[in-house]
C-alpha cells in the first residue's frame, strides 16, 4: 500500500524536531464561577439497552452510563440541579454523581456501568459509523461500513501519513499538579481537558498539552494505562494497557485514517483506530481495547465535577508552544479537511462537538447543543 505524504501535517518533521526542558510557569489560577443549572438528563435505548445520558452546556460535558443497577433493575431518573457533581436522582430516593456513583441513598456506593463513549467531531463519527443515528434526527443515506484492503481492517487505501515516524513524541510519564496555584499559564479556564478515574483519584490531562504529543501512557496505583487525543477529530481517549512494560506502550505512527490517530504498540508495531478504539493491522488486528471512561469538560468546570484532582504538568521535556493550537484555524473552520473521508455526513457542520455512544460496533450520537 501506498501512504501518501501530505505537507499539512509535516510540522512533525519541521516543528516538532527540537526538544529541550521547559519549566512550568506560574500564576494563580481563578476558576470561572459556573451556573449549573443547565444540566439535562435524557433517558433512552440503543442497542437493546437501556441508557441515561447526563450532559451540561456550559460545562461542555457528557456522560452515558448502562440503566442497569446490581440487582437488574432499571431506574426512573430525573434531573438534579445545582448540585454538582450530583447530577440526577431516582425513584428510590438515590442522588448519582458524573462518574455514575451513587452518593446518598439506599444504593450508595453503587456505581452504574459506563458505556463505550467518546466526545469527537461530527466528520468524524459520519466517517468511522456512515448511517450512524443522531438522537432525534433522521437516518441518512449512507454507504454500508467498510471493508479491510491491503492487510488492513479498514480501506487501506485511504491510510494517509500526515506526520514522520517520531514526529510527534508520546509522553512516556506523567508529573502532575496538585492545586491551582501551580498551573501554568498557557491553561486557560476554556480550554478542554480530559479527565480519568483511578482508585477514586482523578486525572486531568488538558488538551493543549495532547495536541502537540497524542499519547501519553503512565502508571498510577499500579494501573499502565493510556490517553490519546487526536488534535484533527477532536476525540479523547482512554485504556488499561496488558502490562506496564515498555512493549505495551503506544505510540504516534504518523499514520491516519478519516483524519484520525493511527497508534502503534511497541510490542508488536500493531496499528490502532483511536476512534474505533480497536487494532485495524498487526498481529493483534481485531482485538479492542479494554476502556476508561473519559470525562471532557472545560477547565473552569474541574472543581464543580471532580473534588480532588491532578492535572498533567506541562514540564514534559519537550518545548513546545503549550499554549498555541499547533494547526491554526482547523478547529474552527469546517470546510477544512486536510485528508479524505470514507462518507462525509452532510446533517451536522463537520466541526460540530458531537458525544457518541458505541454498543456491538454500531454508534447513537448527542450533539451537545441537545443539552
């Protein structure tokens, strides 16, 4: 198979080749007061399965758990306000948190299951899911899924190289902050980040430090565990790794498909779809990833949703413009498109944050202006 090699996302082989340490600047940070007022709970159905999906406007955040308690039963949920991070209640008297753990009541400490879900631009979840259903909306004409080429579990064909083998260097380690008065300036109370839950202790990993490395994979109450984001479909990931080896480490392949990360394992050199969340070539093709759930927000809302948390420094060993989107106006233009797509879903704007679900390959989606 041929890979072509595209100029737009070459700053991996020209921006991206000098590494120094660069210290962490700092300022007092001041969380923006927040209204949570805005909080929705839609009960719904996928699948076969019975879902609540919690979302939040002005915090930018979405979540989906199985309705599906211990004892097989089914809940009837309604919405909590103001009271974050309790979000919803139920019937039986029980007050449920973002991370779908209940607080008070007859079941606390029960936690509901999350389901397989991640936050990603429209473009993307019309291309990787063609046909997928919008909550509400019509069903498309759409192509039938794809089919592997090449070795590959997907076209091959439309495997793209955007960036040089070790362009863009993955975080093997990660040092954290502990409170606001660490941060570095290049954060801003809007920008996003991903959050992860660990033995009751919360990860923050901002996206300004993601889009210029991808990957970071760390070890944390003995967990090896990875995070990926890809800065070109706006998606964020997590997953438990086999082992904390070096092996089971991910990296950056330079590879794309449908504009998105193509990971590779140092074990084996196996390439895996950050939005399919599975390999698609290697000697592990066809296995999936055994998935954290993810929480995106913005970074104003951490201390509404999660109390006590860590947030990634930006002391990487790597300098880079933390604070500078390294792809200009992509984000915000949606005409831009700098690879092909397998189907280009014409029902939402291309750029659109769009919450996704996933059961048995199949995805429903939840634009966030829904909330």
């Amino acid at each position: 198979m041929k890979k072509q090699l595209h100029l737009p996302l070459l700053l991996g082989g020209l921006l991206l080749l000098g590494a120094c340490w660069k210290e962490p600047m700092q300022n007092k940070f001041v969380p923006t007061a927040i209204s949570s007022n805005s909080t929705r709970v839609v009960e719904d159905e996928f699948e076969g399965r019975p879902l609540v999906v919690v979302g939040n406007r002005s915090l930018d955040f979405a979540v989906c758990y199985f309705n599906e308690t211990v004892d097989g039963k089914s809940l009837s949920f309604q919405v909590v306000q103001d009271r974050l991070p309790v979000v919803m209640e139920d019937q039986e008297g029980n007050r449920w948190d973002v991370w779908g753990e209940a607080v008070a009541g007859p079941r606390t400490g029960q936690r509901l299951q999350p389901a397989r879900t991640m936050t990603a631009y429209w473009f993307a979840w019309g291309a990787f899911y063609p046909g997928c259903e919008i909550y509400a909306g019509a069903l498309p004409e759409a192509p039938a899924p794809p089919e592997g080429e090449d070795g590959w579990l997907i076209p091959g064909s439309l495997v793209r190289r955007g960036a040089l083998p070790g362009a863009i260097p993955a975080l093997n380690t990660g040092n954290y902050y502990r409170n606001y008065s660490q941060q570095p300036e290049y954060l801003k109370a809007s920008d996003y980040v991903l959050a992860i839950r660990l033995e009751d202790e919360v990860y923050l990993f901002p996206e300004p430090i993601l889009q210029w490395h991808e990957i970071v994979n760390d070890v944390q109450h003995d967990i090896p565990f990875s995070v990926l984001y890809c800065p070109l479909t706006g998606s964020g990931s997590a997953l438990i790794r086999s082992d904390s080896s070096v092996n089971s480490q991910l990296e950056v392949s330079g590879l794309l498909y449908n504009s998105n990360l193509l990971a590779s394992d140092k074990g084996t050199n196996s390439h895996w779809s950050q939005m399919l969340q599975q390999c698609v070539e290697g000697a592990k093709s066809g296995k999936t990833w055994n998935t954290i759930q993810v929480i995106e927000t913005t970074f104003d809302g951490v201390d509404a949703l999660f109390k006590g948390h860590q947030t990634l420094s930006d002391a990487t060993g790597y300098y880079r413009d933390y604070g500078n989107f390294p792809y200009g106006v992509y984000c915000t233009n949606n005409e831009k498109l700098n690879f092909p797509l397998y189907f280009d879903d014409p029902r939402l704007p291309r750029k659109d944050r769009v919450f996704g679900v996933v059961i048995n390959g199949v995805a429903k989606t939840y634009p966030m202006s829904l909330f």
